[in-house]
C-alpha cells in the first residue's frame, strides 16, 4: 500500500474547481488509471488549504509519475495497529442509510441529515423549533459512526467525536443527463484500536459508500 499527498497551485486548482466535482473525480482517477478497465484501487479525500487543493489518498500502486500539473509525494503505508492503540483521526463520509416504504419494497439510500429535514417539515414542526442544520451534522452524523465503530474495529471516544462541514455535492457526469447528489460529512476525533485486523481493513478498504467521490477515507496518527 501507499499514501500520497497531491497538490495543485492555488490557479491550477481554481481551474479544475470551477468545472465542477467530477472534474476533480476524473483529474484523480486520471492518477491512478493505468489502462481503461482499471477498477478503484484507491481511496482519496481532497481539502483546500492556502488557495491549492491538496489531495491525500491511500492506494495499492503508487500514482502515475506523469502527474502534469500535479506535485506529488509519495511513501509506503504500513500502519503498525496494536490494541490499545490511541488514535486521533479524521474521516469524510456520505452519511446515508437505507429506507424501506414498506416491507417488501426496495430500499432507497438516503441521506439521514436530509432526511430528518424531510421528516421534520412533514409533521409541521415549526422552523423556530427544529434543531440548526449543525445541532443534526452533530447527533445524527455521530450516531451514524458510533453505530459502525465495532465493525472499523475502533473504540471511538464519544466525547471528542466532533462532525461538521455538511455538504451536499451535486454534479453531472459530461455524457449523461442524470444528476448526481453526494452529502457529505466531517468527522475529527480520538478512538482507541480494538480489533487491529479490523482497523486496518477500514483504513486501506474505506468507510461507507462514495468512496469514488472522496469519501471513506480515515487518515489518522497515533495521539
């Protein structure tokens, strides 16, 4: 496995940014694409810092070299987990569960932020009395995690469990008319290691879905 951390120029990124979110989607992919059928063998998250965007991504092969535009370091991840472990880490998600309208129907992903927005309009809670859009992130995007935390093999600190930066990307791939909706959510936080398989199969494989997109990927340090 490798870890990368990929920049561009506060102009460059400018450029890419202005064309949409699946124009950074497709320049990462670009990385890492070695030939057309290639399968995502890579997570990725991408952050804005001091006007460049600045793209971290866990892989199984090192990025192309030929990166153009892009400056690029790359080392070896090997993450040494021990039970015990004290972590602090940071994580982007696409909070979403399942809904069923009825037993034997389908179920449908949906957002759980929107969808309590949803739920809270329907039974004509007043607008004065529905909790901030940064009072739901925090409850039920935390609810969210600690529900899978036995499953990432982490003991998350619920205390320190901090969301927020809720989003909700919406984009077009160029060939086709349907649009595409991601919500995404931030977490930061402290979690011990309680299963080191797991643990590790959660940092190189992803959390949850949209992983394509920039989500699921945990990049943490030892506290």
């Amino acid at each position: 496995m490798f870890m990368s951390h990929m920049t561009l120029s506060p102009t460059m990124a400018g450029k890419l940014l202005f064309e949409g979110e699946y124009a950074v989607h497709q320049a990462v992919w670009k990385l890492f694409a070695d030939h057309p059928d290639r399968f995502r063998d890579f997570l990725y998250r991408h952050d804005m810092q001091r006007g460049g965007l600045v793209v971290h991504a866990v892989s199984m092969r090192p990025p192309r070299p030929d990166g153009g535009p892009w400056v690029i370091a790359t080392k070896p991840y090997t993450p040494d987990l021990r039970r015990g472990d004290r972590l602090r880490f940071t994580l982007r998600v696409n909070p979403v569960r399942t809904k069923h309208a009825g037993p034997e129907t389908r179920g449908k992903r949906v957002d759980v932020i929107m969808d309590h927005k949803t739920r809270l309009k329907a039974d004509n809670v007043p607008p004065d009395r529905r909790p901030t859009e940064s009072a739901m992130a925090q409850n039920l995007g935390c609810a969210w995690l600690l529900r899978r935390a036995d499953g990432l093999g982490l003991a998350i600190e619920e205390d320190t469990l901090l969301a927020h930066s809720y989003t909700t990307l919406r984009f077009s791939k160029p060939a086709a008319q349907t649009k595409i909706q991601i919500a995404t959510l931030d977490f930061e936080g402290f979690a011990t290691v309680a299963d080191p398989d797991k643990a590790l199969a959660a940092m190189t494989h992803g959390v949850g879905p949209a992983k394509g997109f920039g989500c699921g990927l945990i990049l943490a340090r030892r506290a």
